[in-house]
C-alpha cells in the first residue's frame, strides 16, 4: 500500500487538527484507513527523539512502542518487533520484505506465532526506526500488534481455501483490521483485545477463546455471522459467551465498536490483572453481559461506519473432510490445492523464508497464509504443480505432511528464549518431544501446546496436552515446573483443558510419555482425551505420573536445570507482562475526547441529537480532565458538570485561552438545549464547532511546557525565614 491522506479522526497523534475540522469524514465513504502509512514511523521517530533527550521516561515510552509492535527482550538493549498480518493473508512480496528486515537489523529467526504474526528478534534499539520504515513502504505495518489495543485480527489457517467455508476469514479478518487500525477508541482500553474469524461453524478461528469471536453461518439463507464475546485464556480461562446469533456482514465494524466500548466503559483500568473484557462477563454473567452488547450495538449501528467492501459468499461443504492441523495437501474449493509447509515451532530463517516464497511463486501460487498452529500455507496451486512443489519443500529440509500425525503438531512460545517474563524455555521442550509427539498412533492428530508463563501465548489450554512453565520450589529451592492441562480443544466451546499434575521441567518428557501411554492402555473404543481424562479423575491422573513424582529429589541437581539451559534456573524478578503495561492518564483522555468528536459528527450524520448531546457531554469532560489532571486536581469521573466547571475556573483563574473555550462552549450548548428544547441545525453546528474548539484548546494548554519556579538558595538560608528558620522555631515535643 502506498501512503495516503489520513483518515480524518484516526490517529492517536498529527491528525487530531483534521479530526476536529471533520470528524465524520472516516465514515462517509472516503475510503478505508490504510494499513501501513509512513506517517506512523514519523510519529514513531518523535516519539524515540523524545526519550532520547530525556523528554519522556521509560514508562511513557514503553506504552508509546508496545503502539507500534515494539517489545522488549530478556536480553538488554534490543527489542522484537511483532509484524501483524491480518487473517494470516501473506504476500510473497511481504514475506521477501520481512526476511530482508531480519537480515539487515534483527537475528537469526523469523517467528510464526499463535496470532499469525511475524515477529522478528534482537532489533537494536536505534535501529527499530528503519526497521519499521522498511516495512511501512512495503505497505506493511506493526501498528497496534502489541500493548492495550485491538491486536491482529486472526482467522481460520486455511481460510480462501477450506471447502467447508462460507467465507473466506482471512478477507473478513483484513476488512476490520483496516476498519479500526489507528482508532483514537482502541489505542488506550484497558487491556488488550483480540479478534478472531471462522470461515464455518467449524470454528477453526477458535471463537470461544477469544474477546471477540465471528463465526460465519446461513440463517433463512441469508449470510451473516454469529458472535461470541469475552473470552480467554491466560491466568484465568474463560469461555466466550454468544452475545449474538446472527448479525449481516454489514454490521461487522458495528458489532466491533459495540464490545469495544463495552470493554472501554465497564473493564477494570485498577487492576490490570482483571481488566480483559472476559471479566466483565464474569461480573455481570452472560445474560447481562449479552444486554451490555445488545444496547451498544443498538446504538452503534445506527450511525455512520467505515465504508464496508462486499464478500464472497458460498455454500460451503458441510460433508468435506474437517480440517486436521497441520495437514499436508489441502483440496480447496475451487478445484486447486493448498500445501501447508511445516518448520519446526514456526522459526524460519530469512534465506528459507526467501527460498520459499521464490518456490511458491515460481508454481503459480496466490500466496502465504500463516496459521495459529504457526505453520505456512502456500495457496492457489494447480493440482499439477502440486508433487513439485512438495518434493521440493521437503528438499529445503521442511515436512509436509503425507498422512494425518506424520508431522509433530507441536506448538510454542518464545518463552525463556527471547521473553522477558517468560519462566520456562518451552521452545527446547518443545524440540525435546517431537518425536514423541510424531510417533503417538492412538491418537495421529496429537495436539501439544507449550507456554512459557501463565500468559499462555502457546495456547496450553486447549490442547490434547498442554503445559505451562511455572516456578515451583524442591527442597526449599527454586526449580523450573510445568503445569500440564489435559484434553482441551480449540473449536469447542467450554473445553478448556483439565488442571493435571505439576512436575519438574526435565521431568516434562517422561510425565508426557506416561500420559500418552495411559491413554494408549486406558481409553475406552474411540474415548477422547477429555473424557478419558475426566473418568480417571485428578486421582487417576496422578496415579499415572506416581514414577515420576518418585524421582522429584532436592539432592538430584538436575531438576534445577530447564531444558536448553546451562545454568539454575531463578525465576523472574517480577516483571510485569509488557502487554499489560499502564497508560499516561492524558494519553487516555485525549484520545477519548477525539473519539467523542468523531461520534458528535456520526450522530449529527444519523440525525439522532439525543446521542449528539450525549457525545458533546462526553467530549467536555474528557478534554476537561485533561486540564484537571494538569492542575493536579482530577477530581472524580462522578462529579456534576458543575464541580468540572467550577473546578476549571479555580484552577486556570488566569488563562483567558481556557476560560475563553469554557464559556463559548457553556454558551453553545446552552443555546442548543434551549428552553423550549428545540434543536436547530444551527445551534447543533455551533455547538460541534465549540466542542472542537474547546478540545484544541486543552491540547494546546497541554503542549506548553510545564513553568517550574527558580529554586532560590535564600530559602534554605537560616536567616531568611526559610526551611531551616521553620525547624529551628518549631515547638519541641511531639505533635
């Protein structure tokens, strides 16, 4: 993509001038934002010359960078940098591009992860700018892939291809991302909130899991979506509620903006352990959960929204074969083949993802789709090219798989490789049990999922087996564990995976081994894990794993070793995760009050002055904390407009600019209210333009530097009256 006019109202930073001359104008049809503008890496530039200088603090610039797909490392002074790929869709020319960004400035790997990112590594700090220049002119971008934001939007790993699909996902997942990239709501929530599309009731996307789940469908034989709401995994795994049977396509951006503000008004911004949306469901239980969406999505949808672009919809073949991960050759419905390209944990590096998309290209493919279980699917190949193809990658040293389990699904994060809050290196574990995995014929389709901490990047609870690293002392010393989880699955709702034993890290392989063999001998004819495991009960279980809890001895030194690791394991200093990383209270409030502007606009376009006085309220108190909480008076969120006034007025008593916009505003919305509670386009109009007025004017008061008064050395001068005059004349004895 190249650079473009920015959308009127969208960016957090150089275009709030544009947002209040025209907040509507990203919603009138001008056209969608563009995904990779080169503006971004100007305001990244600002940013990083700010902390430089010493402008701003490590804690402002951590939330600035997470913004922009910056993160930092166990290792010092370098970075990694999330690539967001919306719906997995991947083209050859992106893949190229990334590679050569990893050659020139980052490390050996290219990561696939369990979101269809792209993360690349060991990025020097002064080098992240022309990292992420290099990628934006490519029309790529890292925008909003880390921090509390609305993250890459996923979608189903063979979506375009899937013969069971009604949709492609993956175009769905592409349409919101540039639906809402750049979105003055979504840069500030209070946590993160991520997306995920299926192409069919198959669920492939793993709705159930996530805080925003679509999932396409028929109804009366219109096409449309259901969708499910507040889910998640993590320290707390809870599954998704359905807050909508059937909405149509159009509506899409509606039903995003309706949770998003659900998650804005009613998450915890106190606590950031507690503050995913998945805990407003909790809260207030999925009846009133499912109301809170139903009325925000009521009003959202009545007003303007980014110009939508039409699907392709079909039938979908519900009596095709349902997709196994990772899978090999692929029949797609449109009478081509898909191969799906296996590299162990998703690492690649730069001259292999190079060589791979030269191979594909030159076959006649469409191009990539990354998927969760962090695989690479060359798309759009005729049949006839297809055993090329195969005997090819499988030359490069990549697998393909040729019958179901004939390669390891096997999936990891980064852990203690790269992750600074990572306890475990569940990366060498996951090396460690390929085989294991591989060989498993019980059960082919074999799912292991690994995470390095209680995050659960690796998706650990909905695997067949999963495992989370976790500390855990033997013998009063600190030693790498796992807590495994059993027969969770990701396409079905509610089937989070069992809490089994915790063992010792070096001791994971065995206790595994022990598992499966359990299953092998104990399972009922065409018994699932999940329910295998819950016959036996936590005490069957245990009872499976008694060999290895023999062996947990404080003497045996080795269980104070992690795989991959050299040295005793000590676990983290008490890192907080850097996706949970707080927000300056300004940051916050300016970008709401643009979002409100943006909205007085919508309603005024949708003739519904009820929600227009609403939003103009909102965007007065919004820009007014702002100036309250630079006079170190902030006040309540509870507080009458009265006491915001009054409070105004004391503190900034001096200011004509502030107390100048105060009054034209009070002005304005007075005479729009009016006594006879007529509302004229006119007085609707100056209203909006006061508003706009009044939000300049506190980023303007708020640009100006900070006044310090002269520090006079007379004040500690015991003959001056000063601090040292105060303690010699005070009274002895306590007080």
């Amino acid at each position: 993509m190249s650079e473009t006019t920015v959308a009127p109202g969208q960016g957090t930073t150089g275009a709030n001038a544009a947002a209040r001359k025209d907040g509507i104008g990203a919603y009138s049809g001008v056209g969608a934002e563009p995904l990779a503008r080169l503006s971004d890496i100007d305001e990244f530039r600002a940013g990083y010359a700010k902390l430089k200088s010493g402008e701003w603090d490590a804690g402002k610039w951590q939330g600035y960078r997470l913004r922009f797909g910056v993160y930092g490392q166990l290792q010092p002074n370098v970075h990694m940098v999330r690539i967001k790929i919306p719906g997995g869709v991947l083209p050859f020319a992106w893949a190229r591009r990334v590679a050569e960004a990893n050659r020139r400035w980052g490390g050996q790997n290219i990561h696939i992860s369990t979101r269809q990112d792209l993360q690349g590594y060991f990025v020097k700090p002064d080098d992240v700018p022309d990292y992420l220049q290099f990628l934006a002119e490519a029309g790529i971008t890292t925008r909003e892939a880390c921090g509390n934001t609305l993250r890459n939007m996923t979608s189903c790993g063979l979506s375009g291809v899937c013969p069971r699909e009604h949709v492609d996902a993956g175009a769905v997942a592409q349409r919101l991302a540039v639906s809402w990239i750049r979105h003055p709501l979504a840069q500030h929530m209070p946590r993160k909130f991520k997306a995920t599309v299926s192409g069919c009731e198959t669920d492939c996307g793993s709705s159930h899991i996530h805080d925003l789940g679509l999932v396409a469908t028929h109804k009366d034989g219109k096409p449309g979506f259901k969708v499910y709401a507040g889910g998640g995994t993590g320290g707390i795994p809870i599954s998704a509620v359905p807050v909508a049977d059937f909405v149509e396509e159009d509506d899409l951006p509606a039903v995003v903006e309706a949770l998003v503000r659900v998650h804005q008004r009613y998450s915890n911004r106190r606590n950031r352990n507690k503050a995913r949306i998945k805990f407003v469901a909790k809260r207030f239980g999925p009846e009133k959960f499912r109301k809170l969406f139903e009325d925000a999505f009521a009003e959202t949808r009545t007003m303007p929204q980014r110009p939508w672009q039409k699907l392709d919809w079909r039938e979908g073949d519900a009596n095709a074969p349902e997709p196994v991960s990772p899978g090999g050759v692929i029949d797609a419905h449109d009478g081509g083949q898909a191969v799906v390209v296996h590299q162990e944990l998703g690492l690649f590096t730069s001259d292999e993802l190079d060589a791979l998309a030269d191979l594909a290209e030159q076959a006649g493919a469409r191009e990539f789709r990354t998927t969760r279980d962090q695989n690479l699917v060359i798309v759009g190949l005729e049949k006839t090219k297809v055993a090329e193809v195969v005997a090819r990658v499988r030359a490069m040293g990549f697998s393909v798989e040729d019958e179901v389990g004939s390669v390891p699904n096997v999936v990891s994060c980064p852990g203690t490789s790269t992750c600074a809050i990572g306890i475990t290196n569940s990366q060498s574990f996951g090396g460690t049990i390929q085989e294991s995995v591989r060989a498993y014929a019980p059960k082919p389709n074999l799912t292991v999922k690994i995470s390095g901490c209680q995050n659960g990047c690796g998706l650990h609870h909905v695997a067949d087996f999963g495992f989370r690293g976790m500390g855990k002392k033997i013998a009063g010393r600190n030693a790498p564990h796992y807590q495994i989880y059993i027969g969770g699955d990701e396409r079905e709702n509610g089937h989070i995976g069992l809490t089994g034993p915790v063992v010792p890290a070096r001791l994971a392989q065995e206790t595994l081994d022990l598992l499966l063999a359990g299953y092998e001998t104990g399972r009922k004819r065409d018994e699932s894990v999940r329910d295998w495991a819950l016959r036996l009960g936590k005490d069957g279980l245990t009872a499976l794993v008694k060999p290895v809890a023999a062996k947990v001895k404080g003497d045996d030194e080795g269980l104070f070793f992690d795989y991959g690791e050299d040295w005793e394991f000590t676990p983290p200093a008490g890192r907080t995760a850097e996706c949970a990383a707080g927000i300056e209270d300004d940051d916050l409030q300016k970008d709401m009050a643009d979002d409100a502007l943006i909205n007085v606009d919508r309603a005024l376009s949708a003739g519904d002055y009820a929600a227009f006085s609403r939003f103009a309220r909102d965007g007065f108190r919004y820009a007014a904390q702002r100036l309250r909480i630079r006079a170190g008076m902030p006040g309540s969120e509870d507080d009458a407009d009265g006491v915001v006034i009054s409070t105004l007025r004391t503190a900034h008593a001096g200011d004509e600019d502030v107390l100048g916009g105060l009054d034209r505003l009070i002005a304005a919305r007075a005479a729009f209210e009016g006594a006879d509670g007529k509302k004229a386009d006119a007085d609707a109009a100056a209203l909006r333009e006061a508003l706009a007025y009044w939000i300049d004017t506190a980023d303007d008061f708020i640009s100006r530097p900070v006044a310090v008064p002269e520090f006079q050395m007379g004040a500690l001068d015991d003959s001056g009256g000063g601090v040292a005059d105060m303690i010699k004349n005070a009274p002895s004895g306590g007080s």
